[in-house]
C-alpha cells in the first residue's frame, strides 16, 4: 500500500500539468461572464445552476489525465464526456453524499448522548431557539477538533467505497468506453484509498491543528498597549511586536496549508485513477487465471501440432516443409 502512496503522488504531478490550462480556462470563462453580466438574477442564476457541473467536469477531467497517463483510457468524445458529467451528478455524487451521511449520523448520534447538554441544545435549536443555536455553534466551535475528525472519517468511508466507480464513470467518456455500470468495482481498492485519504487528509488536519495551537494564540495581553503613553509611538510599536509576530506567523500557516489544500485534489484524483487502473488489472489477471482453469487439460495447438506430425509419421515439422532433404536425413 505504501507503494500505491507513492505513485499516486508522482502521477498528481502531470495530473496537475493537465488540469491547470482547463482551470485557467474555466477561469477565464467565469471573468468574462461575470465582468460583463449585470443582471444580479441571471448572475444568481448561472453561479447556482453552473457551479456543480463545473466542479463534475472538473473532477471529471483531473481523474481522467491520470487515466490518460496510465494509459487506461482513450481520448473523448462529447457525447461520452456529457453523459459522464451528467451520471457523475446524478449517480457517483448522490451515491457519494448517502454513504457519507450514514456514516456520520451514528457518530454525531453518539457524541450527543454522551453529552446531554449539547443533546439539549440541537433540540432547542430545532424549536427555532436562537440562543440555543447560537450556543450550540459555540459549542461546535470549541469541539471542532472532534467535529473535523468525524466529518474527514465519514468522508474517507464514502471516498474509499465509491472513489473507484467515480473513476469508471470517467473512464466511460472516452471514445471507447468500457460502458462500466455506475457500482461497478464498489468498494475495489478500499484501504488503499482510506489510507491515502488517511495520510494526506488525516494527519494534514492533526498537524494542522496541533501548529494552529502554538501560532495562534487566544490569549494575546494587550495590557502593555493600552498603558503605553499618549506620545510614545516607539513603546506602542513595542507592545504590538508580540502581536505582529504571532500574527505572521498564522498567516505564513495559513498560505501554507491553502496551497497545500489547492494541490490536494490532484493526489486524490491521481489516487482515484491509479486505483482504477490496479482494479483493471486485477480483472484481467483473474480472467487470465479463469480462462488457464478452463483450458487445463485440454490439448494446446503445440500439442495438436505434435500430433499431427506423429501421425504423418515423420520425425519433425522440419522434414514436412524441407522437401529437398533426403528421407532419413534428420534421423
């Protein structure tokens, strides 16, 4: 499996390579439109009607230059890429979103019936009771170490079960499609998806959270601030220097982790066309190992060769098709 961590994130690096003039190209789109519409109606329309499609094609296209460099799908067609975008919304994101719901329910179910206080709380803000929900957000606020962990271990549940399916839809849009149903290789390839989930989700967020700790104070003393004279700019830009450091600090964490975070749909959609190709490849060899079965026993063309050479009653196939040597020659 670690094998599998590693050639999925060499394969981000062309999948990367080949999404970004789509991105930019989107992106470019999406200016013109919305620098040049001022209808807020038609603007609303568009971003709501357009924003799932355009994130399934893009989904759709990083998945498939990671197929197209592994060779294990052909260029395609419009007709293939519309029904894929579309069996990708209807189907592969639906199937996606129940499985992820049903795995976080009995977690989120549990937490709260073994805190009674925030049992309370989500049953007052269902009464519509503002401050309960506004405690019950605070409350989300301080247990958002629990909360994220529950969210990424029901996400990487429906990943790892439906991440190869989502990788057969977009196989289907090449030019000759293999036609996959829309279950096809469900839950194929599970823990190396949940571990590659695990390794750059998982501890991302831990060791995100744990660095978020020591460069983002909560407790910042603004004491020294206020005491410092009227007058006195240099002991002022000597109070602020606490706070100015820690606040470089978090943003040079921030920038960090938002790149990383731009960059990590290029591993999982690498990781999603690699296990593909593994689930392929596996079918193959087991058809290969199907069809041994079936032919063992049975007589091989050498075997048919052999025997009709026997029965010519000659020594080989070589003296059948050398005419000029004398009978006997070879013996």
């Amino acid at each position: 499996m670690v094998g599998f961590l590693g050639r999925s994130l060499l394969l981000s690096v062309p999948v990367a390579l080949r999404l970004l003039p789509i991105i930019l190209l989107v992106a470019a789109f999406a200016w013109l439109f919305f620098s040049n519409v001022e209808n807020p109606i038609l603007l609303l329309a568009v971003l709501f009607g357009g924003l799932y499609p355009t994130m399934a094609f893009l989904v759709l296209s990083g998945i498939r230059a990671g197929q197209m460099q592994l060779r294990v799908t052909t260029a395609p067609s419009a007709n293939g890429l519309l029904r894929a975008i579309f069996r990708l919304i209807s189907a592969n994101f639906g199937l996606a979103l129940n499985v992820f719901t049903i795995a976080l329910t009995p977690a989120v179910a549990v937490w709260l019936l073994l805190d009674a206080e925030a049992l309370a709380l989500v049953r007052a803000a269902i009464g519509l009771d503002s401050i309960a929900l506004s405690t019950l957000l605070e409350r989300a606020a301080a247990n958002s170490v629990l909360l994220t962990a529950l969210v990424w271990a029901a996400g990487t549940v429906a990943f790892a079960l439906l991440g190869v399916p989502m990788a057969a839809t977009a196989a289907n849009a090449g030019s000759n499609r293999p036609n996959h149903e829309v279950i096809w290789g469900i839950g194929r390839q599970a823990g190396k998806l949940a571990l590659l989930s695990a390794v750059f989700i998982g501890l991302p967020l831990m060791l995100f959270h744990s660095v978020r700790i020591f460069v983002m104070p909560t407790d910042l003393d603004l004491t020294p601030l206020l005491l410092a004279p009227e007058g006195d700019p240099e002991q002022a830009l000597a109070a602020l220097d606490p706070l100015v450091e820690s606040a470089a600090d978090a943003l040079l964490l921030l920038a960090a982790f938002a790149l990383y975070l731009l960059y990590l749909p290029c591993i999982l959609m690498a990781g999603l066309a690699r296990a593909y190709h593994d689930t392929v490849a596996e079918n193959e060899a087991e058809r290969a190992a199907r069809w041994d079965e079936i032919l063992e026993g049975h007589p091989t063309i050498d075997d048919l060769h052999e025997l009709r050479v026997r029965r010519q009653g000659v020594a080989s196939a070589v003296e059948v098709y050398v005419p000029e040597r004398p009978q006997g020659a070879g013996s």
